[in-house]
C-alpha cells in the first residue's frame, strides 16, 4: 500500500500517520517544541463535541490543536 500526503486536519479519530513536514515556520516551531517533529507517529485520540479542538497523541504525549492549526501539518498515512 502507497503512503498517501494529506494534512493532520483530515485524519480520522483513531488512525496512525507520520509527520511529514509543515506550512507554517511559526506554527512549526510552537509544534516542534512540543515534540511533533517529522518522522513522528501522530494519532487522533479525541475530538471536543464541537469539533475542536482536537488531541493528538505523539510519543506518548496528549497535544491539543485546532483544526485551523492542524491543517498546516502534513502526514502520511
């Protein structure tokens, strides 16, 4: 099966990507710090009842994004 390019926005609760890279320099660094680094495993766990925020677990940590933040990341699933 080939990888495929999306951005985090679209990932559906529960599956596993990589991140690939980002969009946004200040947005990657704020995510950088926080250890979402490319070649990182990222996996939706929750979602809010509105739809956002969302959490993603990488390396074993719980990091909150908005949907307007999580578009600049780009997975591959």
């Amino acid at each position: 099966m080939a990888n495929t390019t999306h951005t985090l926005a679209a990932l559906p609760k529960g599956k596993e990507a990589v991140i690939t890279g980002f969009a946004d320099d200040t947005l990657a660094l704020k995510l950088m710090e926080m250890g979402c680094l490319p070649g990182e495993k990222i996996i939706l766990q929750h979602i809010a009842p509105l739809g956002c925020p969302c959490a993603f677990e990488v390396n074993g940590t719980l990091v909150s994004l908005r949907k307007s933040e999580a578009q600049f990341v780009f997975i591959n699933t």
